[in-house]
C-alpha cells in the first residue's frame, strides 16, 4: 500500500484547495511546496522595515469569498476578512472620484445618467448572486443560472471599449468600467473584456472586496493547518523537477503552469505541442511600500477605498493595455493600487501600499518612477510620506513563484482563444494524458484569482476516477 493517497505539488490558493478537497474525501495527502512558505501567490513577507507586513501578490480576497471552493470553507478557517469602508475607487482629473460601494444604488447613484445602465449590468449580476459566480467559475458544467448567464454574456462577451461605449454615455462610467477590465490583463479592444469587469465589479456588491486580517499568508497557513489536522503532511523548501521523484500515489495534483509540466513529464508529443503553444500574457511590474501616513489623495473618499484604479479615462486606460499585451509600455500606466484596512500590518500612525502596473512578458525595465507618477497625479505629496520601497519587475516575481512566467501573475493569457482551452481544449482539461496526473493551476479553468476551481476540479476528476463522492456540494 502506498504511503500516500495522492501528492500535490505546489501550496497556490488551487493546490491548496485541491489538496483540502481529497483529504476532506479521505484521502491521506502529501504537499509539497518549492518555497520556504507555502501560500504561492498567498505569501506575505516584511519586505521594506521592520514591522510592516506586505502581502507579495494577492490581497483582496474578493473571489473567495464568491468561489463556491472557498466561500463555505474560510469561516471555518479562523480566516477574519477585513472589509474597507468601499470597496473600490477610481479617482478621475476633473472631477470627484467614482466610487464602487458595498451597495450597487449607491454606486449607480454616482453615475448619474448613467446609473440605470450600471444596475441593469452590473446590478443584475450582483443580484443574480452565487449561482451566476458558480456558473461563471465551473464554466464546463451545466449553468446554475441559465438566464442570468445569458443576460451576462450579452455584455460580457463584448470587448471593454464597446460595452462601455454602449451602455455608458459619460466619461466616468466608461473609465470605471475599463478599470474593471484591465484587471484581466488584455487588450481591452478584445472579445470578452468586458465580462470579467462586470464580474469584479458585481463580487464588490456580494461580496465585497476585503483582505485577510494579518496578511494574505494567514489564509494560506490556515489552510495548511486544515490539512495537517487531517491527517495529511506539508513540506516547504521541496522542488519537483521530474514527477519520477514523487512517491508513489493513485493522484497527483500539479499546481504549475504548461512550462513547468513539460519539464517535469515525458508527455505524449500530441499533448506536449498543444502545452507548447499555450500563450502567456502580460507580466507586472509591482511596488510595496512603507509609508509614514495615510495617502494624501486629493479626493478624500479615496482614502476609504481598499483597491484604487489609476488610469484617469477609457481611452487612456485602453492605451495602457492594449501596449502591455503588445510589447511596449506607457508612460502613463494603468496602475492597480491596494491599501489594505489592516492596522496589524504597520506601526501605529503608519501604512502598507502597494501597486503595480503591466508590463510586456518578461520586461527588464524599471516602472517605479511611472507608478509614482501616476499615484502623485492623484494624490500630490505622496512621495513625501514615502519611508520605503521594495520593486518586482517579472523576473523577480518568478524567481518569487516559478508560475509566474515573465512576470503573469494570472498563469497565461486570459483571453477568448484561451477562457476554456486552458491548457488544451477538453471537456476535463485538468485531466492530463498520464494516468492519475492532474493539472490544477491558474493555466485550467476558470483562470486567475483566489477562487481555488482549478484545485476542486481537478480532485473531483480524480476523485471520480477512484470512485470516491466528494466532500463539497456545488
């Protein structure tokens, strides 16, 4: 009898979740993680002075707490979210900033002439609630919301720049809306843009957009934790280079990327060149700070957002994208920006903030004075309550997390051709051609983000295999 039921390489929010389904199914696992943390994008480190904790990559859990892997899971994890005031902002040059709020008449309320579209888009989905969000994140089973889904796609299959310029007649919907959008790293003149802004804007009405108390590492340890009690075992500072290394077990769950698969596995050549072409995207170039005092934005709403959208307007927003996707980059970038509500991460009276923007695959240059640019546009003096710095441009950031190939953090490019041939065109793409061999990263359906679909998918195939009912209901 093997020592272990199944082995899950890789401690990512999918691997982690994935290995948590098959132990909660009775199976003894065995987790095993390159770095000396676990967590992958779910790392927190001190990374500019003593008693600051910055989250590397993830912050906003936003998608967990929709993800019907995670959202039944975190209360019981000791895991405390921490939800700012708003959820998000998008300051703008000429005028006060919009403002996406826990309610959704709130936030149409802001847009004016323009509000009755936001809640016949935007709203709808927020109300649709989670059968829509389980329908958008198991895109290859039988929608929960039919018609809902129906009316979502009638938006979100649009690209960014021709939603916004049909639903929206003013300037600030349409910049809030490809602000959305950009989080999907694509050119935002590209099908299906549009969705995944509707998305995340809808997951800030359900959900909101918190953070975890203490850091985004808490939730990954809180997950190892559950793990352990289960009887299942979790080694740091373990690489898998060939899958020949691992013991044996009926299941192996991969959470790596195409790459890193076709090094570890002598694989059929039909599948091995399909893993060839798959594409990755945009990569980011990020910055944390260590600041001495709140962000001076010169709209003071702001200062209630967690997440803030740097980008001023549609078309500039679009500029900044569409450049990123085809290898150059602006002087004026779309920057994401997160400061967390969390004052357990800082010295009383200080802050942690972070921000980046996208940047070619693999780009050596260096954005940090474009991202403060871009931050003192909208908030003059905020170099002045800087006490620290700490940049990761892509190579940086894979050297941090190995799927984060050049630099994407979303594990390929998310775009139409590759939304469900993720890595390959299959009604069970987690399944691979080795017998017992599972994929489970950001590179399988649904994609990007903390919602941990690729890991319970990936078990469930596997778990149906063996014959065994899994743990969760959807």
């Amino acid at each position: 009898m093997p020592e272990f039921d199944a082995v899950v390489v890789g401690s990512g929010p999918n691997g982690l979740t994935g290995a948590l389904e098959l132990a909660e199914s009775g199976r003894r696992v065995l987790l095993l993680e390159a770095a000396g943390a676990f967590g992958g994008g779910l790392r927190s480190a001190g990374l500019t002075l003593p008693g600051f904790t910055h989250d590397v990559c993830a912050t906003v859990i936003a998608t967990a707490l929709a993800s019907p892997a995670l959202r039944d899971r975190l209360p019981g994890l000791g895991v405390e979210p921490l939800h700012p005031e708003i959820p998000a902002a998008h300051p703008l040059d000429d005028g006060p900033a919009v403002l996406f709020h826990r309610s959704a008449e709130r936030t149409a309320a802001g847009l004016g002439r323009d509000g009755a579209a936001y809640l016949a888009t935007v709203g709808a989905a927020a109300k649709a609630g989670f059968p829509l969000v389980d329908s958008l994140l198991a895109p290859l089973g039988l929608p929960k919301a039919p018609l809902s889904l129906i009316r979502y796609g009638l938006t979100g299959a649009l690209p960014a720049t021709t939603a916004a310029g049909l639903l929206f007649r003013g300037p600030r919907a349409r910049a809030a809306l490809a602000g959305m959008a950009a989080h999907s790293m694509l050119d935002l003149g590209g099908p299906i843009s549009a969705g995944y802004g509707v998305l995340l804007a809808a997951t800030a009405h359900l959900v909101g957009w918190p953070v975890v108390k203490g850091g985004s590492q808490v939730m990954a340890d809180a997950m190892v934790a559950r793990l352990r009690d289960l009887g299942g075992e979790a080694v740091t500072g373990h690489r898998v280079t060939a899958l020949k290394e691992l013991p044996d077990a009926e299941t192996v769950l991969l959470d790596v990327t195409p790459r890193q698969f076709l090094e570890m596995a002598d694989l059929p050549e039909a599948y091995a060149r399909k893993l060839r072409r798959y594409r990755y995207g945009p990569g980011v170039f990020k910055v944390d700070w260590a600041l001495g005092g709140p962000v001076p934005w010169r709209d003071p709403e702001v200062a209630k957002a967690g997440t803030v959208h740097l980008g001023g307007t549609l078309e500039e927003i679009a500029a900044s994208e569409r450049a990123a996707v085809r290898g150059r980059v602006c002087d004026r970038p779309y920057v994401l920006l997160v400061q967390p509500p969390d004052p357990s991460r800082a010295p009383e009276g200080h802050r942690t903030l972070w921000a980046y923007c996208h940047v070619p695959n693999g780009y050596d240059g260096d954005m940090t004075d474009a991202i403060e640019a871009q931050i003192e546009r909208f908030a003059p003096g905020f170099r002045e309550v800087v006490l620290a710095r700490h940049t990761m441009g892509p190579r940086a950031l894979e050297d941090h997390d190995a799927n984060y190939v050049g630099g994407d953090i979303g594990g390929g490019a998310a775009d139409l051709r590759q939304f469900l041939g993720r890595p390959v065109v299959s009604p069970q793409p987690w399944r691979t051609p080795l017998e017992g061999v599972y994929l489970c990263s950001s590179s399988t359906p649904p994609g990007a983000g903390v919602h941990g679909m690729g890991g319970l998918m990936a078990a469930r195939c596997a778990l149906r295999r063996a014959g065994v009912r899994s743990s969760l209901r959807m």
